[in-house]
C-alpha cells in the first residue's frame, strides 16, 4: 500500500526539517551569547539596572533555547516511556509456545482474551494469545498472523515510535500529531491489505478482527470504521489539511528568522549570560504576581465552598 509508505517518508521528511531548524535556531541563538564567564561586577551592574534592561535579543535566547530543551525532554520521555513499557510487557508475557502456520512464526502466551499483536524494535515479533488460538479458525488464524507479519518485516514498532517521537519533540506543531496519528492507521490498513493478499479472501480478516473487537477489553478501541471500508475497497482518505501544513510553515519561519535576527542583533562580542540571568529574574517577577493572584483565587473559592457545606 503506497499511501503508508509516502505518508511515512512525509512524517520524516518534515519532522527532520523542524528539527534542523530548530536545532539552527538554537546553534544561531547560542552563537550570539558571549562564552566569557560574566564577572561579579556584570552582575552587580545588570542587577542595579534590573528595571532598564530589557534586551529582546536576550529574551529570544531564552524562549528558543527553552523551546528546544523542553522539545528535546519532551522526545526523550517518550522514548523512555516506551522502552520501560515494552519492557514490562515482555516480562509480564508468560510465553508457553512458539505457533507456526504458513511460513510465520508467533509466540503463544497465557491470556484468556483474543490478542495478537507485533512488539520490538530491531527485531520484531509477533505475539498471539491461547485466547485466541481458541476463537479463531484455521483462516482467520492465518490472515492474522499474515496481517502481524506484515508489521513485523516493515518493523512498524520502530516506524511508529519515530513517528511518536517526532510527534512529541515537535509539540509546538499540531500537525506533527495529525500525522503522528494517521500513520498509525494506515500502517494498520497496510498490513489489513498485506493479509488479504497472503490468503486471498477478505472475509477471514474481517470475521477475525470482529472476533477481536467483539472480546477487547473495556476502555480499549474497537476497529476503526476506516479500516472496514478499506476491506470493502474503498481507498483511505489520507489528504493533509492545508491550514496544518502553512501554520506548520508559518511557524518554523518564525522560528528559524528568530534565531538569525537574534545572532544579527547580539552586541559585538556577545550577550552576556548576566544579561541572560537577569531576563530570567524580570520573567519570574512578572510571572508570580499572576500566580499568586490565581492561587489566592482559587484558596478563596475553596474556603467558600467548604463554608456552605
């Protein structure tokens, strides 16, 4: 299924050129701070013109190079929820057997409901439940495991955890989530259309996904209509929304034209990091009034709400 594939390759493509830019925003930004430690003179100096000094350039500093530590925490969280809850599922699978039917290969693990599913990274492989090998006929059992082992070869864990990645490095672009998202679903119509292949009827993948829909769980999603009407070959709808795609351009302009106005307006030989410390203190003070002002609020109306009771 191509549009996966293309719609893959266009994650990538704009999530690595957000990043570029971010990064050359930041490398811009961060050239124009002097690396001379300040003196505790420059301190005592900035500090008694504390209410003056208001250098935008320094200010910009700060927001982008914010922008890019939390965007990097943001990614790497991600990344290390991923590897503890992979790694808590492997060791919670008690694995009795290794099924093979077709010219694939799944481990069997103890669990009462229907489950099948593809886990790991560099290698893949595909895991199916006792539940399952209990509901499923000889073809259903086949067009799941062929459905399985199509994400497996294009290692779509991987694929799906960059996307995931991107999604939540690139936070300050809704359109990294929209197509964070899709991906997922197409990857899944992909492998939907792998499997009718595989075995050549549409109706055993469909009566096994209702049978896995039918014993999911409570708070779990069911098959996502799309995915039906890609079974009745209808082709997906994987258009990009236009007003993503120029926020997205609108916004990595800004940023990129914020870190070289930032490097051309650094006085000659750099903003110095005093300067820096003192931005962030006027930030603060201008933020802690509001702060305090909603936390007073907000203790007001409890002790109000606690009275009528």
């Amino acid at each position: 299924m191509t549009s996966a594939r293309r719609y893959y390759r266009f994650t990538v493509s704009l999530g690595a050129i957000s990043v570029l830019t971010l990064l050359g925003a930041m490398a811009a930004v961060l050239f124009a701070v002097s690396p001379t430690p300040p003196a505790l003179s420059d301190f005592a100096d900035a500090c008694r013109q504390f209410v003056p000094v208001t250098s935008w350039p320094a200010i910009l500093v700060l927001v982008i190079t914010s922008l890019g530590v939390t965007s990097g925490v943001c990614g790497s969280r991600t990344v290390l929820h991923h590897t503890r809850s992979q790694r808590r599922l492997m060791r919670s699978l008690g694995v009795l057997d290794r099924l093979h039917v077709a010219g694939v290969s799944a481990e069997v693990f103890r669990d009462a409901r229907a489950q099948a599913f593809c886990a790991g990274l560099l290698r893949p492989r595909i895991y199916l439940s006792s539940g399952a090998l209990g509901v499923l006929d000889a073809d259903e059992l086949r067009a799941i495991l062929a459905h399985e082992d199509h994400h497996a070869r294009r290692r779509d864990p991987l694929r799906i955890l960059l996307a995931w990645v991107l999604r939540d490095t690139l936070f300050f672009l809704p359109i990294m989530r929209h197509v964070a998202d899709r991906y997922g679903a197409l990857a899944e119509m992909a492998a939907d259309e792998a499997a009718v292949r595989s075995c050549g009827d549409r109706g055993a993948l469909a009566s096994a996904m209702l049978t896995f829909d039918e014993r999911a769980p409570a708070g779990t999603v069911g098959i996502a209509p799309e995915r039906v009407e890609h079974l009745l070959g209808r082709s997906p709808r994987w258009q990009l929304s236009v007003a993503l795609l120029a926020a997205a351009a609108a916004t990595l302009a800004v940023v990129g034209a914020s870190g070289v106005a930032t490097a051309a307006a650094a006085p000659h030989g750099g903003i110095s990091i005093a300067v820096l410390v003192v931005q962030v203190c006027m930030l603060a003070m201008a933020i802690a009034p509001v702060l305090g002002a909603a936390a007073l609020l907000l203790t007001i109306r409890f002790a109000l709400a606690h009275a009528r009771t």
